[in-house]
C-alpha cells in the first residue's frame, strides 16, 4: 500500500506523488480523529500521534504548498469537523435523559412522579411506555407542509448541526409525508446494524481505508460527513423515539404519538410497549435485555416515558432532562487488563486526579486505555466514608484489574486480581506535591481530594481553566480548542482569560505566521473571540470556573442577580457565614452553603479577583434573561411556597413559577416579591407579614399562574 510507505518516509525525501498520495491520507486520518474526538465518540489516537499528524500534515504543505488540499486540516482551526456545517438552533432543545442503573431507581422514579403529581396510594398506578435505547447518534428532522426541509444533529442540546443533505440520503427517513402536521419535527436515533457495520468494514479493509471502531461510531462519522455522497454510501437506519416543535398535537399519549409517527412512515421500535407501574417496567427490561444479543443492533438500555402526555406537561424539564422519563441503562461490559502505570492529572481546580495507564483493552466495542481511579482512597480501597471497597484490595501498578465502561462514562475499575499480582509491586504513593508547579498538595478534612495550592502560578490549573473558559456552555469559542489553548500558554501568549481578547492586539501577526495556522485560520479564530465578547451573565458566571458552579448554578445566580454589576457587588460585599449579603445568596433555591462559600472566596482571593475585572472590562455582559419575562404578573418576582398547597404540589408549584420567569427562593427575605401560604404556613408566613411583603392563599396563586 503506497500510503503505508510513505508514511514512514520522511517528508525531505517524499516526491510530488507521494507527497500528494500522503497528504490525502493525513486529511482523512485527521479528520477521522477530529470526529472521533469532539463528537459522540471516544478518541482514536493518543494526542500525542494526533500532533504527530498534523506537523507532518503541515511539513509537507510547507515543502509542496501547491499540494495543500482544499480540505487540508491546517485550514480547519482547532480542527471541529463541524465547521463544515450550518449551526442549527433547535426550537425545542434536545435534551438527555436522567440514567437508572437499578430496579429501585426506577421504583424510586415512578414515585417521585406520583409524590409531585400528589396521587395517593389509592390511584391507580401510571402508564408508561418502555422502548429500548437506541446506541447511535440523534437526529432531528423538520417537515414544512410534509416536506423534510431540515435535518440536524444534537450538537449541545440547543444548537446542532444542519446535516440536511446527509439525512436525505438515509432510506428510513421519508422525504414527504402524507397528513401530517404543517410542522413536525421528528426525533430519533440513527445506528447501523451489525451486519451493515460488517459489511461497511470489510468494504473499508479492501480499500485500504480505516476500519470504523464500532456501530455507532460508525453512525456518527458518517452522518457527519462533509461530503453527502459519502453518507449515502453508508448503510445508516434511522428509529424515531420522539418529536420537537409541532405545529398540532400528534395525539394524547405517548403511545398514540409513536403509533401516528409509525402511521406516517417512520420506523418505530417494534419492543415498544405499554405498561402499567414500576414493576412491569422493570419486567419489560429484562425481557429486552433478554434479547439484546440478538436484535442485530446495539442498544444499551431501555427508556421510560410517561403515556399521559397533559401528565408529561405538568412535570416538564429540569436543566437537561424531562423529569416524565428515565434511560435505565444494562450493566456495563467489563475486560480485564494490566496496569501499566498510575498518572495524576492537575485539574482545574487543583485536584490531584489519578489516571490509570492500562494495556490497550476492547471494552463494549471500543478501545480503553485510561480509567479514573478517583482519588487516593480509592486506590488505596477505601470509600469516602472509610469503608472497605473492592474487599479491601488496593490498586498498584503492574495489577491485573478489571475495567468496565457504563454509557458514556469514563471507564472505571471494578476489581483486581491479587492472584496475578507481581511480587515487586508496591503499595502506591500519593504525591504530596503538584506534579505540575512543585506546591503542596494538601487534603482538606472532609475532603476525599487532595488539591494543588499553587492557584494561578499551576500552569495545569492556569490551563485547565482557560479550556473550561472557551468551552461548550462556557465561552464556546470555536477554534479555541484545548490543543490551541495548551500551544498559546506554552507560548506564554495566554495565562487568564482576559488574555484571550487581547490576543489579537498582542499576537495577531504571530499566530497569522505561525506553522500550522496561517492568516485564514488567525482571521477565522479572532472573529470568533469577537463575536463572544457580548455574552449572558449566565454563561459567563459559568465560565470563571468557581468549583461548584456548574451550568445550574450559574444560571440560578444570573437569574437572582440579573446584571454583572449586582452579582460582583454583591459577592464583593459578601461575607463567609455572616451577614445581609450571605443570607441573601443562602435564600436562592439550589443555593446552599458550599456553593455559597466557594464564590464568596473565588471573590475575596485577591490574584483572582482582579483577573476577574480585567476580563469584565473585555467585556459587554447581557443582563440574565428570564423565560417569560414580562408575558406573566409574576415574571421577575422572587416567589416563596410555603405550606401545603392542596391543587398541585409544590415542587409542581416552583416549576410552573420558574416557567413562568419568576424566581424561587426557599428563605423569606427583604427582596422576596410574593409568598404562597398553603395549609399551615407557619413562621415563614409570619416573617412574611411582619416584612410587609405580598401574601397570597392558594386560590390566588392558580389565579396568577394560571390552570392548576
Ligand atoms: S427519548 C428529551 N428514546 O438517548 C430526550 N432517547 O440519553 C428524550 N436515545 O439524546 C430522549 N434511544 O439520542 C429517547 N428510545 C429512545 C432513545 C433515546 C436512544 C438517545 C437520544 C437521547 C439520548 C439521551
């Protein structure tokens, strides 16, 4: 195979045709990588072969710059397959669903949703639809007058990508349909079965192209591809489980929405059923893991939907996921391996992560050769509480251990065999220093992790959190992946944040000359800075990186602070455990005091605190927006429950407020707008009069929400 030799021969020595015949096999490796790495799937080389690629990808365009490629990856910065697409924004979002791993979470589940809905034991028990769990990649595909005029991936929940033209190419997903909906969005998963992935493999090994790691890794590269000729010669299979706008109702429950999608010619899981309470659900589980080997395609677990859908609509969404259903997941697949080393990665926070090196092993169809071995009780077979784990045994390099993969979790140790331990290994010791900047590491009491002190002069710390900082969720900006933020802090180009938007300023004809970028790519990556400078407080509170403060949170401070002026004041203000600013954050539902104190302190480190001012002044930060705002007489108040409330429950109470824009504290204060007094509202309801505030009965709160 030319390409084989050529890859060993180095670039000085490469002719013409064998430079050209070498790049178009560096593009396609890369770009395979760079799919495997920021889609659904697990990377397939290690970073270090991935630079390998890529400077011999840009030596050779720099001896033959006639042969650089249209579809080069150094015209690609930070190198997201997904620039080749249209964003699209989903007018519903497409969210995930929250995992069961046992029976009594799904017990637990089905409860959950009885106590919110108030039934009593004397209800009948709920219908639910239970259908497996498709393993491949979600596609969400809009009719327009029953014509499919847009097909896009999940990409973050809220935007993916348009993917329009490679839909088309897939036979399960009709063009036209007939009576439909004006607008009907369809959702569902598309996988490739076994005997397709087989063929596609063989077919790839005869052309001496790569073979595909598994299904639907599979799927997912080959729904992604530039080129919808590509696509179309993929043998891709598509299951709707769902559906996002519609412009009418499909039905009433769930079961008859899927059997209408089936009725308009979408393939609907045949294992579909419904059920009535926990226990056949969990009964039908096991009847799909039962047959689960045989299906002919990969599923890893079953998913769980409220029939009802008015039921549906009442319990709604929390942050990523509807609270009307659960995936409950099959056990995890599990190989045993070596050891090969332990690692310690300096996170952004501080914390001293072990890794595991293990010995390359196939778990569930992909390729593991790292597992988190959490923390240093961990490997010493302790839990957080003390007790013994794995019996006791302890983890040393050079053990035969046992590794499972559970979904998209990061593989994890479940046992070792001491009968294969070698004689010279030894108990393992858990650095007392940083690795990465020599500080101590110190474990606080209570805490199962041990944390760099160094803060900002860690370089892993400093880098970590300027990848957080660009991220998805955070900043996302594109082309400032992780490889570009670890080349610009080695340049010493980039330390904090702030940086990131003066880089141009500083940089611009640097990076422009740099091997590897080139002005295109320069030009491509500052205007994405630029286009980020106007940001939601929400996003950017997220983005500082304060341990803690994960999406949720962020999104609850926005919403109660509302400006950037008001949350900087007052956490400038705020004092740990004391004081008017410390109860106003510890009133804020979700608020508690650990999270309190950590963007308290983030706040009163003084290295901190002024990097956080130099990046406000970069800066324009968008006041938090509220859904709703201004639609509802309750949107922007500040609402507390309290009592029982006798119509709908309060935790249903808090989320139709919420959807209606209105914020819910759990404390009364000075700055609470309205409080709901149920049944026996007690010293909340008092504190409430003696303030002066706003107090309503039930009566009128479903008055001011609406229904009930
Ligand atoms: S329902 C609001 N049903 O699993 C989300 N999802 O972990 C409702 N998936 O993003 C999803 N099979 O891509 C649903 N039968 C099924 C599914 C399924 C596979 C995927 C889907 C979703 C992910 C959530």
């Amino acid at each position: 195979m030319s390409a084989t030799t050529s890859a060993a021969t180095p670039v000085r020595a490469l002719t013409e045709a064998e430079a050209a015949v070498e790049l178009a096999r560096l593009a396609a490796a890369i770009l395979e990588a760079d799919i495997r790495y920021h889609g659904a799937d697990d990377p397939a080389i290690s970073d270090a072969d991935y630079d390998a690629l890529k400077r011999r990808n840009a030596a050779i365009e720099a001896r033959f710059p006639a042969l650089r490629r249209p579809d080069s990856p150094s015209l690609r910065v930070g190198a997201a397959p997904a620039e080749g697409f249209a964003e699209v924004v989903h007018a519903v979002p497409m969210l995930s669903l929250a995992n069961a791993f046992a029976d009594v979470d799904v017990v637990e589940f089905d409860a959950r949703l009885r106590r919110f809905l108030a039934l009593g034991a004397a209800d009948p028990p709920l219908a639910y639809t239970a259908e497996p769990k498709i393993d491949g990649i979600s596609l969400s595909l809009r009719y327009e007058g029953g014509r499919l005029v847009q097909a896009a991936t999940r990409g973050d929940g809220s935007r993916g990508e348009d993917v329009t033209a490679n839909a088309r190419t897939i036979a399960d997903s009709p063009a036209g349909l007939k009576d439909a909906p004006a607008l009907l969005e369809v959702r569902g998963e598309v996988y490739m079965r076994h005997a397709d992935f087989a063929r596609l493999n063989a077919r790839q090994a005869a052309a001496g192209e790569k073979i595909l790691a598994n299904p639907r890794n599979a799927a997912a590269g080959s729904l992604r591809q530039l080129d919808p000729a590509i696509t179309g010669s993929r043998p891709l299979a598509f299951f709707a489980w769902g559906w996002g706008e519609l412009s009418a109702p499909l039905a009433t429950t769930q079961t008859e929405a899927m059997a209408r999608l089936a009725a308009l010619g979408f393939p609907v899981n045949p294992l579909l059923v419904r059920v009535l309470g926990p226990g056949a659900l969990v009964a039908h589980w096991a009847a799909i893991e039962a047959q689960r080997a045989t299906l002919g395609y990969d599923i890893d677990g079953v998913v769980y939907k409220l029939d009802d859908l008015a039921l549906q609509g009442r319990l709604g969404f929390t942050e990523a996921s509807p609270r009307w259903a659960r995936a409950h997941k099959f056990p995890a697949e599990t190989a045993w391996t070596r050891l090969e080393a332990i690692a310690i990665q300096v996170g952004r926070t501080g914390a001293l992560s072990p890794v595991g090196r293990l010995a390359p092993v196939t778990v569930g169809g992909v390729v593991v050769s790292n597992a988190t071995l959490h923390n240093e009780d961990y490997i010493a077979g302790r839990n957080a509480r003390g007790e013994a784990i794995r019996d006791g045994k302890d983890i040393r390099a050079g053990d035969w251990v046992q590794v499972y993969r559970a979904g998209d979790v990061i593989p994890q140790l479940a046992d070792v065999d001491l009968s294969r331990r070698p004689a010279r290994a030894v108990p393992y010791a858990f650095p007392a220093l940083c690795p990465e900047c020599g500080s101590a590491a110190v474990r606080e009491p209570g805490d199962a992790v041990r944390r760099c002190t160094g803060g900002l002069i860690c370089p892993a710390q400093a880098v970590e959190r300027l990848k957080h900082f660009a991220a998805r969720g955070a900043f996302d900006i594109e082309g400032l992946g992780a490889k570009s933020i670890e080349e610009f802090h080695a340049e010493g180009w980039l330390r904090e944040p702030a940086d990131i938007f003066t880089l141009q300023a500083r940089h611009g004809a640097g990076l422009a000359a740099r091997e590897g970028w080139g002005a295109r790519s320069a030009a491509k990556l500052f205007a994405a800075i630029e286009g980020r400078r106007r940001i939601g407080l929400e996003r950017l509170i997220f983005a500082l990186g304060i341990r803690h403060v994960g999406e949720v949170a962020a999104k609850v401070l926005a919403r109660h602070y509302g400006t950037w002026a008001a949350f900087a004041a007052a956490m400038d203000a705020a004092e740990v455990g004391e004081g008017r600013h410390w109860e106003e954050l510890l009133t804020i539902d979700q608020v508690g005091t650990v999270l309190a104190a950590a963007v308290v302190t983030a706040f009163h480190q003084p290295a901190e605190r002024a990097a956080i001012a130099r990046l406000a002044t970069e800066l324009d930060i968008l006041p938090a927006g509220r859904p709703g705002a201004g639609t509802s007489p309750i949107a922007g108040l500040t609402v507390v429950f309290t009592g029982t409330l006798e119509r709908m429950t309060r935790d249903e109470a808090k989320v139709r407020a919420e959807a209606l824009g209105a914020r819910v504290a759990s404390s009364v204060s000075a700055r609470t707008d309205l409080v709901v007094a149920g049944l026996g509202a007690g010293s909340k309801a008092r504190k409430a009069e003696e303030l002066g505030l706003r107090v309503i009965d039930e009566a009128a709160w479903l008055a001011l929400a609406g229904g009930g």
